[in-house]
C-alpha cells in the first residue's frame, strides 16, 4: 500500500463529501417545488440572473461530483485494493459487480446527462428542461453511490491501517 495513494483516496473522499453537500444543497435551492420541468419554466429561469446561476451551480456540481467519483476516486480506490484499472466503462462494471454502485448503466446515464445538460445549455428550452429534470432525479441516487463510495474508502484504509498493527 503506497502512502501517496493512501494520501490521494483520503483527499478524494473529502472532496467528494463537500462536492457531495454542495449538490444537495444547490439541487434543493434549485427545485425547491420539485418537478417536472417545462420548458417555459426553464425559459424563465434563464432569463433571471440569479435562478440561471442556481442552475449553472447545479449542472457544475453534478458534473464534477460525477467526474470526481467516476475519473478519480473509482480508478484510485481500484488501484488501492489491486484491481486493474482500464477504461470506465470496464471500471464501473467491476465497482458494480462489488456493489460500490448500483448499476453501471446507471452511471453511463449519469454522464450522458452530464454532457446533455452542459451542451444543451440554453439551445434548446425543452431539452434542458427535460435533461435539468432527470438530473434533479438522479440526484439522491448519485449522493447515495457517493457515500457508499466513500464509505467503502474509508472502511479499507482503517482495515489497512489496522493489519499493520
């Protein structure tokens, strides 16, 4: 076990726990009546400064709690406990099949969402609104793949700590 990679997962885990509490809190501010999204609504949040910032700090935060989780904590985590690491999608069927996530395909979901919500951006209303609205559900599956994963960092670096004693 490398004291770097030890060092990085630790860092990782809190990034993820404040990227984690930043989501909720925009995602609640944002759609604080819940959903379902229209375009005509999405329109006007556009056009008022400080719900279009709302909801650029939405798409941020979910984007970079995904990549945060997907770029780097997943490959590090599967480094530190001596899997292989390859391309994502690879890596995310593996965390799957140990139950770090919920589903692979679920989080290929994620990304394309991600993508849609950051490209769509104000081209077209009903798209946005459609892509701001699937991210608002997936948002508590998302924080809930993100404790689990930093639950499961946590719990294998004081079991490390603990062999060696």
């Amino acid at each position: 076990m490398s004291h770097d990679l030890v060092e990085r997962l630790r860092f990782l885990a809190d990034v993820i726990e404040k990227e984690r509490d930043h989501l909720a809190f925009t995602s609640t501010r944002l759609f604080p009546e819940g959903g379902p999204l229209t375009a005509e609504t999405v329109k006007k949040w556009v056009a008022d400064p400080e719900v279009a910032e709302r909801m650029d700090a939405f798409v941020a935060r979910f984007s970079r709690l995904q990549d945060t989780l997907g770029d780097k904590l997943i490959p590090a985590l599967l480094r530190f406990t001596g899997e292989h690491v390859g391309p994502a999608v690879d890596n995310l069927n593996r965390v799957e099949k140990f139950g770090w996530i919920d589903s692979a395909e679920d989080w290929m979901l994620y990304r394309q969402l991600r993508n849609q919500m950051v490209h769509e951006y104000i081209e077209d209303y009903a798209v946005l609104a459609d892509s701001l609205e699937a991210g608002r559900l997936y948002v508590p599956k998302l924080l809930t793949m993100a404790d689990r994963l930093v639950a499961e960092v946590r719990q294998r670096i004081a079991a490390s700590f603990s062999q060696k004693d």
